[in-house]
C-alpha cells in the first residue's frame, strides 16, 4: 500500500497522513479503506488526493460503510487541483 | 499483513466491499481451502476461489482429462486430454493468480489418507461424483472438526449443503445415513448432466468457503438448497440433526478407520 505522505506538514493533531495524489476511484476509496482500517475510533486520516471524483465518492463511500465521518475538505494548493480530505474513524 | 499496490488493485472490487475490506482480503490470502475432485463442481470452486486470491488451494484428484469431460469441466482444455487433471488445473490456477499457491495430490482420497490430506485446512469443498467419497468427506470432517460443503448434480438439477461439525449442525449422514451402493444409471455419465449446473454449484460452493473464512452472511447449514435450472427453482429443504447419526449424534463414532466406503480404496474421484 501506498506510504503515507511525509511530504506535506499535517494540520490536524496526531493525524494519520494518506496520499493517494495520482489514483483514481475506485482506488481512491480502496487505499483509503485501507488506510482507516489501520487506525483506532476516533483517530483523524488526512487523504491528499487530486482526483476530483473522489471529492464526493470516498466521503460517501465511507458513510455508506459506516467507518468514517467526513469532518472537512481543504484546498491543497491554491494553483493545482489537489485537495486534503479529513476524515474521522468511526 | 501488507498488501501490495499490486494485490490492491487485483482485489480492489472486492476490498471495496463492507464484508471483505483489507482485513477479509488478508484472511482470505492466509487461508488453506482443500478441494475434492477436480471436474465439474471443482473447476468453477477453485477458478473463483484462486482469482478470490485464497493463499493455499489443495486439490485433490486421480483422474485423467477425457474428451467428454470439457463440455462442463471448464479447467481443462482440448489440449489437456489424456493430462493429469491436477497438473491441468494447476496450469490453469497458477497463470490466473500467482498469490495462490496450488498443492497438488494426484491420488485418491481414501479412509487411510483422508485425514492426513485434510488437517490442515481451514475448509473443504467436495466436488466428487460418487457419494462414497462424499460419506468419506463428512466423516473425516467431522472428526477433525473442519466444516464442509458437499454439493451433487445430475440432468438439470443440484443440491448442496455445508456442514460446521463445531456447531453440531446436520451432517450428510444425517440426510442420507449410510447409503455407500447408488444405482449407476443415476451418475452423470448415465443421466447426463448440463454443463452450467456444476457451474453454478461449483460456485455456490465456493461461495460458503468465503463467507466461512470471512464470518460474513449465512452459510447453507441445517438445509439443503435445491437447485433446478430448467424450470429456475432455487429451493430450500430444512433438516435437522439427527441425534442418533452414526457420524455427529450424540453417541457417534470416529467412522473413518471402521466404516464401509463401498471398496472406496479403489474409488473414482
């Protein structure tokens, strides 16, 4: 699976770091799943991503699963589509 | 264990299901499916439970590729005739996903190696023809506590059902007690038998094997489901365990060492 990014400073306390910059869904949601399988309730997974499908498909994906609860969705950079998803586990 | 972006992706339309995800998919690749006969009801098992990505798949048979076998043996090739069907089979399953380890017995199953072939397994699937070797199947399942899935077919029709010896649910002698002579003309190569229905059993057996090692949904326990293709009927037959069977009731024995499998020592597949 992929590395979780070390790139890109977390702006969330104690998160979990997932870059997935390059995949497509569903891949998006599956590296995601993943991810998130790997933390404790509660914990924050920080997904950057540039795939603006999954802007709507992993939040909704992951509420119909029932494991995380989307908390918010940050411009990246302000030049490139690229985005920072913060999820919580459920 | 981690899975590779490769695995990742290989799997990605089953990770991304609410029942298996990444934890289901490792159980999947660390489990040991042991599979009895390798034609029609075995081909459709082990083809989906190889690409499901099952780590080890052991496949049992003695047999030889016949030309009469291809119509609804879908493992083997025009090429195969007259090959081992474990070696065709282990072509076949191997060039389809390398993750899945394929241990081969080209023998047959019988009272005195049932056991050792079977112990290590997390689930056996039986796919022979004879219902020799299915008793053989239920009793040495039961004594080693491993659940099973026994499936049967002919013309149109089909029948399976799965057994969990550590839940005491109804066992194949439980249903059919201790036939082990069956009148010849009932076999496929009397009746004959459409190739989809081992198919679709084979399938449904391999079915139970995933939902077994994931813990997910219902397994066909305490019931036989009845399958008629030609008039669309998918059936259920509730049973009940018998307490007085010979292989899981209450005072029963270990059967295999002592038990009449019909000469079974010189028994097809």
């Amino acid at each position: 699976m992929l590395a979780m990014s070390s790139i890109d400073k977390p702006s969330y306390k104690e998160s979990t770091q997932l870059d997935i910059r390059g995949k497509v869904c569903p891949l998006t949601f599956v590296y995601t799943k993943l991810a998130l399988e790997e933390l404790e309730t509660g914990r924050i997974l920080e997904v950057f991503l540039d795939f603006p499908a999954a802007l709507k498909n992993i939040p909704e994906s992951c509420r119909r699963q029932n494991i995380a609860e989307l908390l918010e969705i940050k411009k990246h950079h302000s030049d490139k589509p690229e985005w920072i998803m913060i999820l919580k586990k459920l | 264990m981690d899975l590779s972006d490769e695995q990742i992706n290989r799997y990605s339309r089953q990770i991304v299901l609410k029942e298996v995800g990444g934890i289901g998919q490792n159980k999947l690749l660390d489990s040991k499916i042991s599979l009895i006969g390798l034609g029609a009801l075995g081909s459709s098992a082990a083809y989906y439970l190889a690409a499901a990505g099952v780590g080890t798949l052991q496949i049992i048979d003695f047999d030889t590729v016949e030309l009469s076998n291809l119509h609804r043996q879908i493992l083997h090739f025009t090429k195969d005739i007259n090959s081992k069907k474990t070696s065709s089979a282990a072509d076949k399953l191997n060039s389809l996903n390398p993750d899945c380890t394929i241990e081969i017995v080209n023998d047959h199953i019988t009272p005195k190696n049932s056991k050792a072939l079977l112990k290590d397994s997390n689930f056996v699937i039986e796919g022979s023809d004879n219902i020799q070797t299915k008793m053989l199947i239920n009793d040495t399942c039961i004594s080693l506590k491993i659940p099973f899935t026994i499936a049967g077919v002919l013309r149109f029709h089909g029948q399976i059902m799965t057994v969990v010896p550590e839940k005491k649910t109804s066992c194949y002698r439980c249903v059919f007690g201790d036939i082990t002579e069956v009148d010849s003309s009932m076999s496929c190569s009397q009746a004959g038998v459409i190739g989809f229905v081992p198919g679709v059993l084979g399938c449904l057996e391999a079915n139970e094997a995933l939902k077994y090692i994931l813990n997910i949904g219902d397994l066909l326990t305490n019931k036989i489901m009845y399958v008629d293709l030609l008039r669309n009927s998918f059936n259920f037959i509730e049973i009940h365990r018998d307490n007085k069977c010979i292989a899981c009731g209450d005072n029963a024995k270990d059967l295999v060492e002592e038990a009449n499998y019909g000469g079974l020592d010189a028994c097809d597949e």
